[in-house]
C-alpha cells in the first residue's frame, strides 16, 4: 500500500508540472496566434486535470 501511495504522489506531482508547462505553452500560441495550439493545450490541460483528480480520490481512499 505504502509503495501505491508514493506512486500516486508521484503521479499528482508530475500532473501537476505538466499541466503547469502546457499553461505556459497555452500563452505561448496565444501570443503568436495559433489558436490550433491553443485548443490542443486546453484538450490536454483538461485531460491531465481529469487524471489528476481520478488519482487523488484513489489516494483518499
């Protein structure tokens, strides 16, 4: 269990990061107007956010 936990944290931490840097991307196409980056960035940034939290409520448990 204690081994899961670590993974999980791990996972939340590295999710976190990767939604944090495709933000920054995000910005970036905006800036230059390549709104198809732009809603690349925010199908991930969503899809990492739904990963997050589906690893957060296992950790809850």
């Amino acid at each position: 269990m204690v081994n899961r936990k670590k993974r999980l944290q791990k996972g939340i931490e590295s999710l976190k990061k990767q939604i944090e840097l495709h933000e920054e991307k995000k910005e970036e196409a905006k800036k230059d107007g390549r709104l198809e980056l732009v809603k690349y960035y925010e199908k991930e940034i969503e899809l990492k956010k739904k990963d997050r939290e589906k690893k957060e409520k296992i950790l809850e448990k």
